[in-house]
C-alpha cells in the first residue's frame, strides 16, 4: 500500500519515498535494550531479574486510595499542566525539609509521565545541537540517546573501582578525568544517585566537588534521584541541590513508580528554580500537556501520608529501604554460595554480579563477552539479567564480565532466582 501511494505521489509531482523517510535525528535509535531483553526472558521463561520492576503486590494504603480518588469529581477533568494541585501542594510538604527551603509547589515542581518524562524535558529544553552533556557511566541508556536526538554530544566520565571493588562506594570520579572532560561546549551535566546499575550512594563530598566544577564551567545539572527511597538502613542519600551555589542550577528528577514500587504507574516530578522548570514545562505542555489527573490524587493522598507518618515504623519510606536491602541480601547470599562476587550496593534495585567464575569462554570480536553471557544464562539456565556494558557509551572496558540483576522482586522470584544462581555453575 505504502509503495503504491509513493508512486502515485512522485507520478503527480509529489513527494517521493526518500522524502518521506524520517528525520536523521532518530536513524540509529530504533533499538531499546529493555524491549530486547524482556523478549528475550519471555522467550526462554526465564526468570526476569533483569528489568527493575518490582513483581509484588502494591501496599494496602495504595489500594485504598484508588478506591478513594475515583469518588473524587475532579479527578476525572482535565488538570493543571504542570501538575494537580493537590499533588504538588504535597510534594513541597515533602520535598522543603529536604532540601532545607520553601519549594514553591506552582512554579518550581512539575509532574510528568514518569521520571522519564522529567529527564527527557530536561535535556529536550537545554540541549541545542553542538553542546556537550557530560554522562557518568555506567549511566541509565536512556540519557546518550535524548542527548543525541536533540543534537548534543555526551562525553563520557566513568566511574572507576578505587580500592575493592566488592564495594559500590569505592567506584569513584577520577577528578582530573573528570575536570577535564568539561569544555567550553559544555551544557549539562547528568548525575544519579542511588546510582543505576552499581548501586552506589554519592557522598556530600562527591557531590560538592561535583557541584563547584559545575558552577566553574557554568553549567547546568539534572540529578535523577528516582531511588531516593530505596537507600539502605544505615546509609544517607545526599542531594547535590543542597550543596553550596547549586540549587540554581540543579534539576531533580523523582519518580512516584520507585517510591512506592509501583513502576507502571508511570509518574514523575521534576524539582528546581522556577527559571529552569518553567522551560521544562514549555517541553511538557507541547508533549503530554499533563499527567493523568486520577493518578495523581492517588499519589498525592499516598505522599500526604508518609508525611504524617514520617520516621515512624509504618510509613512505607521506613519499610522500603529494608524491604530492598532484604531483597539484595538474597541475591547476595545465593551468588557467595555459587562462588560469585557481586557489587555490594547501598541503595537502589541492583546489584553487579561478576561472572568470571563461571569459566564461560566466547568469540568476543564481535560482541561483548557480558551480552553473550545474559544470552546463554537466559537461555540454558533460564535466568535472565542485563549486560552491563550497554550502561556504557565509551569505558565498555570496565564492564568487563559484570551482569546487572534486580533484587525489587517478590519472595517467590528471589527464591526461585537464588536457587537458579546457587546452580548456576552445576
């Protein structure tokens, strides 16, 4: 049919085929790792500790406040753009405390479609083709590819194992890699902590350090935080808006999907000064308009809720973090009994497994040796992880024989993926 109307098109003098091919911005981009390696877990019935979703029940609280919202008449309407009162309104009760200053709830917050969304407008709104994003990899997969379509150019940083590597901390900055990486060109800076996929958790003076090269170049930061509230007991998550000089600059992303693990839900908010969340919200109304109305009432009843319980022992902020560090001890566990050492994380949904043990032998010419190892674990022992060389763009090196999995699983799939691993090496 296409070809058809095209000829028809070029007999009447129209445009050809070659002119309706689509925009050179996008040629390279069609693949997306976690379409490919849900397929391929499903393909194999494997069990998905790969795609960072939690597969258990959502908390009753949760429940009950859809069955609240929906007798709710505004719920049902359109809403403010850039973000439901209610919900906004609850998120600067929220959020002031943390970043020790009044957030105004209408002009320095929106809610998007997902955190997402939120680092999508970010890069989307302050990206022009030339400049230059500077990336920490191993970085989330989505943040090269915005940069890219919007004309950018990332420059990679890596972090690096200083000491053991056996401890996610201990994956630092060089800091004079990282000094130089900044240019005249430079735009953006990406920073995300609890990092995805070592687990990480920057400390104040990283974060400093970070903030004053960035207020030296004069350039803008967006900090995806998205797993702020799965930092382990006994640890501190500490956010580079509250260093000195750098909530001027600073975007935070966060996400309602990780923060009460429900991911589909697909709700996320961005925090700043009202001069770099206004042009976010010139991408956003142009793009969605708006987060769905009903989703967030609910969300907005569950965030005024871990406000009046703040610190106590039902808040599910005071839950999660155990529920994640008790997750991350299973997988921990079965991977010592197997004879694997992992990546001890601190806060998120991941942990890194080196699988050097494992003797696996592969032609790697052509392809990583860690994407051939996900290929064979998913299909001859049914587990299935993520390579983590495709969080890299240039450092793929220090991947070296590392997979990602993910410990925000129900008791049933930690089991079941803990005896996997326990006879792995059988």
């Amino acid at each position: 049919m296409l070809k058809t109307a095209t000829q028809q098109l070029c007999l009447h003098g129209g445009r050809c085929l070659s002119s309706l091919s689509p925009a050179q911005r996008i040629i390279g981009h069609e693949k997306n790792l976690w379409v490919e390696y849900s397929a391929l877990a499903i393909r194999h019935q494997a069990v998905n500790l790969g795609q960072g979703f939690p597969d258990f029940p959502p908390p009753d609280f949760l429940k009950d406040a859809w069955s609240e919202a929906v007798n709710v008449p505004s719920a049902h309407w359109y809403t403010r753009g850039q973000g439901y009162p209610r919900l906004v309104n609850a998120l600067s009760d929220l959020y002031s405390p943390e970043f020790g200053r009044t957030i105004n709830p209408m002009s320095e917050i929106m809610t998007s479609v997902g955190a997402y969304e939120s680092l999508y407008a970010a890069l989307t709104a302050f990206t022009d083709p030339g400049d230059e994003v500077i990336l920490i990899e191993p970085h989330f997969d989505s943040y090269s590819v915005v940069v890219e379509v919007c004309g950018g150019k990332p420059v990679y940083v890596p972090l690096k194992p200083e000491g053991d590597p056996r401890n996610a901390n201990n994956w630092v900055l060089d800091k004079a890699e990282f000094e130089g990486a900044f240019s005249s060109k430079t735009k953006l800076l990406m920073v995300n902590t609890p990092h995805n996929p070592i687990g990480k958790l920057f400390s104040a003076e990283e974060m400093e350090f970070i903030a004053r090269t960035c207020e030296k170049h004069n350039v803008l930061i967006i900090s995806d935080e998205v797993y702020e509230r799965c930092v382990f007991p006994g640890h501190e998550h500490h956010r580079i808006a509250t260093a000195p000089g750098a909530w001027e600059r600073t975007i935070t992303v966060g996400s309602a999907g990780k923060s009460f693990s429900m991911t589909g839900y697909k709700l996320g908010w961005a925090i700043g000064p009202e001069e770099l969340i206004s042009k976010l919200q010139t991408v956003h109304q142009t793009a969605v308009y708006s987060a769905p109305t009903i989703l967030q009432e609910v969300i907005a009843r569950c965030v005024e809720r871990e406000i009046e319980l703040k610190g106590h022992e039902d808040a599910y902020h005071t839950q999660l973090p155990q529920i994640m560090r008790d997750g991350c001890n299973q997988i921990m566990a079965a991977c010592k009994d197997a004879g694997l050492d992992v990546v001890e994380p601190f806060g998120g949904y991941f942990i890194l497994v080196d699988t050097s043990p494992l003797g696996l032998e592969f032609d790697t010419s052509q392809t990583e040796y860690d994407i051939q190892c996900v290929h064979w674990l998913t299909e001859h022992k049914k587990l299935a992880g993520i390579p983590l060389s495709l969080f890299f763009g240039k450092n793929k090196h220090i991947s070296e024989k590392y997979i990602r999995l993910c410990f925000a699983k129900s008791e049933g799939t930690l089991k079941t993926g803990g005896d996997i691993i326990r006879d792995i090496t059988q």
